[in-house]
C-alpha cells in the first residue's frame, strides 16, 4: 500500500471544510450528550490488535484501550474460535477516550493512517474475516464523520486503491483474554513485537508526535 505524502495534511483539510451532514435515516442508536468532563468510546478494526493496541495507548486524551472482538454472531467468543473465521467477529479495539482532550475525527485520522484499509478481509499475512477493516459506529454522529471521511478520502486519491472499510452499527463487544490485553507492553522481547510492533509504534511516534502523552 502506498499513501501519498500530504494524506494527513489532507485529512485535516477535509475536517475543517466538513459540510453539513446529509439527512439520512438513522439506522444505530443514539446516544445522550455527554455530560461535562464526561467520556466517550471508539471501537475499530484495524487486523490484528496487538500492533494498533500499541499506538491508540499512547494518545494524549485516551483513557482506555481493550482489545477484544465485535461485529460477529457467536456469544462470548474465545481466540480459538475468532481464529477459525467463522464467528462473524472482527478483531478490535474499544478506544475510551476524553474528547474534550481527543476528538473523535483525531482519532478517525489515527486509524486511517495506521493500517491498511484498502484491503478486503487482510492486513499484511493475516486473512479472513476477522482481519476486516471496520468502523463500529456507537451513533449518529460517528456514522456522518466516517462515511464523510471514508467517501473523501476516496474521492483525493489520499490511498491507490479504493477504501474497503465497512461501516458497521456497534451492538456488543467482547474483551478478548487477558493474555492479548497490553501485549506489546508486557511482551517486548517477544519476537512479534520486537520486529512487527516495535516498527510500526516508532513509525506512529514520528508521525504523531504532537498527539502522544506528555
């Protein structure tokens, strides 16, 4: 995948000319206003979780990431069955975070920038279902952002092949087991996160600089 130099500069132009957004039937749930000094959550599929897991944790504003699987069919679902690709789950994060501190559109642009999402069902040499690009939207507001970014970025060329991510209305989410939950904090001599993780952590370090924990 190749992305063109100016994809983050361009991200942030397509937040500031947003346009209104279109009057379509709502087809998730709503939510209330947060309350001030209140929290909100995320919740993407990026492929594996390990490598992702790594970068949101490290954004100013985010206050908790859980590694788990959404989007299936196949209650209380265990890594053994995720793996199989039968169960319907994607592999994903559930991102809580501060927005007074973070937005939602800062993250949309973490997870455009961090992974493939031009590839259907894979990222790299992991393949099946459960690798899906994908958005679960918590509301209405989360489904206008994505679809308007997602149809953007289209539209700029930011990537060469077209945007696969799905969009996908967020109904539960399973935290996957202990084991997978901060793996690259407390497995960093393991070879997956030396040579996979570690690459791609420092490379989101550099990149996003001004959004990481002070």
């Amino acid at each position: 995948m190749k992305r063109t130099l100016t994809a983050m500069a361009l991200f942030f132009a397509l937040a500031s000319c947003a346009g209104p957004a279109t009057n379509q039937p709502n087809t998730v749930m709503q939510t209330t206003p947060l309350p001030a000094g209140g929290t909100d959550t995320a919740t993407f599929g990026t492929g594996c979780f390990w490598c992702t897991e790594a970068i949101f944790q490290q954004l100013e504003g985010v206050i908790k990431v859980t590694s788990g699987y959404s989007g299936g069919f196949t209650d209380n679902p265990d890594y053994k069955e995720i793996c199989t690709g039968t169960t319907g789950h994607a592999e994903c994060l559930q991102v809580v975070y501060d927005p007074a501190k973070i937005s939602f559109d800062e993250l949309l642009e973490v997870f455009w920038q961090t992974h493939d999402p031009t590839t259907l069902n894979r990222q790299g040499n992991d393949i099946g279902t459960q690798y899906r690009s994908v958005i679960f939207i918590h509301n209405d507001t989360q489904r206008q952002k994505a679809e308007h970014y997602k149809t953007a970025l289209d539209k700029s060329g930011a990537f060469e092949k077209p945007i696969v991510t799905t969009l996908e209305p967020f109904t539960k989410f399973y935290p996957a087991e202990d084991y997978h939950q901060n793996y690259y904090l407390n497995n960093p001599g393991q070879g997956y996160c030396q040579y996979v993780i570690r690459p791609k952590v420092e490379k989101f370090q550099k990149v996003f600089k001004a959004k990481l924990r002070k």
